[in-house]
C-alpha cells in the first residue's frame, strides 16, 4: 500500500499578516510626525549657520535668526533661545530645544535636539 503524505501548508497566517500590518501603520504613523521636527531641525541649523556668518553682534545675531524663523516657519525657537559666543574671531551660535508628539493616552515621545554653528 502506498502512504500518501499530507502536504504541509506554508506561509504567513492572517493573524500574522494583520499584526505585520499593523506595526507598519504605527511605524508609519510615527515617522510622519518625527521627519517634520527633523527638517525643522536642519532649517534651525542652517539659520544658525547663516547668523552666525552675517552678524557681529549679539542682537544683529538674533535679528538675523528671527528674521530667518519668520521666513522659514520654525516655531520651536527665536532669537532670544540662541547661546552666542566668540571663537577667536568667529561667532558661535548655539541651541538647545526639545520637541514633544502626543502617541496616545499619557504616552508622549520627547525629541531633543542641540546643535551649534559650523
């Protein structure tokens, strides 16, 4: 008599699919909210960068970053959040802020950044 074998089903269950699905969308949903406060973040550095470059002073130094966060849109931080300071001969403008994203119920995810001029 000849055994027939039953064959073995393969592949990825519908539970299993539904929960990979499921974690893209979360994965997903998160990343659309970080990658705006990421290209703010090199906005703020570029502003920094050109402030830096441009003024010698302390307040034209703030001007100068303002006046580029009402071009630019940043809301995160003005003029008067900037740490300058002198190198040398070089202006150094520095920063420091934090951003926060609602997840759901009390979960929130906290993003700080920091960066200084070239």
């Amino acid at each position: 008599m000849a055994v027939q074998r039953k064959s073995r089903q393969r592949g990825v269950t519908f539970f299993g699919l539904v929960f990979v699905g499921v974690v893209v969308a979360i994965t997903g949903i998160i990343a659309a909210q970080v990658f705006p406060t990421f290209l703010e973040y090199q906005t703020i550095i570029k502003a920094a960068d050109k402030a830096a470059q441009n003024g010698n002073t302390v307040p034209e130094v703030r001007m100068i970053f303002d006046k580029a966060t009402e071009v630019d849109a940043i809301s995160s931080i003005s003029g008067k959040d900037l740490v300058i300071t002198k190198e040398g001969d070089k202006v150094v403008v520095s920063f420091a802020y934090q951003r926060e994203i609602h997840l759901a119920g009390p979960a929130w995810l906290t993003m700080k950044y920091a960066g200084r001029s070239k």
